[in-house]
C-alpha cells in the first residue's frame, strides 16, 4: 500500500513540474556542428587609428543558423572578433592593413560557440609608384603614404564553428 501511494505522489508531482516549468520538460540538447557557417556583420567602423592588436571588436549574427530546423544561433546575437594585425599608411607608400579573427558567437541558451575565420583589408599600395617619383623627381617622393583603410559598420565576415558544441534548444 506504501508503495503505491509513494508511485502516485512521484507521478504527481511529475505532472505538476511539467506544467509550472515547461521549460524543463521541452529542453532539448542540441549540437552545433563543426564548420557550421555563421555570417556576422560589424556594429561599428574600424580603422588602424581605432583597432589595437589584441582588441576585441563587436559583431552581430546576420541571420539564424539552423540545426535539424532549430535555431541555435538567432539573427542579431552577438559575437566578438580579435584584432590580430593593425597598421597605419606608412612612408615610401606602405598601406594600411587591419587584419582579424573570430572568436566567439552567442547562441541561443548563452553558451559561447568557439568560431574560426580571417578577415584581412588592406589599403593601396602605394610602394611602386613611390619609388618611380623619387627615383625620377626628387626625395619628397620618400615621403608620400600608402592607402588608409576602414571596416564600415555593417560590413560582413563570414565564419565557421570552430568546435562541435552542445547547446539546450
């Protein structure tokens, strides 16, 4: 007779949990691939004067990924990027360059997914043409600087998961 009734309380308040903390009940794990694309835009411009190697530099998710027809990473969530590489326009026409390299994305639960990709801009090269002017003219040409760069906001870079990892959907 205990046992029954101790069966009927348990079967109880399994049902009660169920309807206050559905939540708890649907909780799927979900696995994010490796190699999954995840194609981010930048939340605000970047230039050499503003990108210090080892910054982190804020994106955004452009559009949901999917896994098995679940979001596992919605539009507009957040994602960081490293600075890896930032230069000024140099003298005898060196160009700006500003090289960088995913990080991060949140996913839907709030678990960081590990990503991987490189986005490298780099101004005009100005070296040939430097060295053309001061070779004919004069040393003023010594003095002339590559092409400046900038990421606008807005602008894409494309990444990939960089790690299989498990989320709750």
């Amino acid at each position: 007779m205990r046992r029954g009734s101790f069966v009927s309380v348990s079967a109880a308040l399994l049902v009660a949990i169920q309807m206050l903390c559905p939540s708890l009940a649907t909780a799927a794990i979900l696995t994010i691939p490796l190699g999954t694309p995840v194609s981010l835009a930048f939340d605000e411009a970047l230039t050499p004067a503003t990108a210090e190697v080892g910054s982190i530099v804020h994106l955004s998710v452009l559009q949901d990924v999917t896994v098995d027809g679940v979001i596992a990473i919605p539009a507009g969530a957040p994602a960081t990027a490293e600075v890896t590489r930032s230069e000024k326009p140099g003298s005898i026409g060196k160009p700006a360059v500003i090289s960088l390299e995913c990080r991060s994305v949140q996913a839907v639960d709030g678990t960081l997914v590990p990503i991987q990709g490189t986005k490298l801009v780099e101004g005009e090269n100005k070296q040939t043409s430097t060295l053309v002017i001061t070779i004919i003219c004069c040393v003023l040409g010594l003095f002339l600087k590559g092409g400046d760069v900038e990421i606008p906001a807005g602008s894409t870079m494309d990444c990939t998961v960089q790690l299989a990892t498990e989320i709750e959907a």
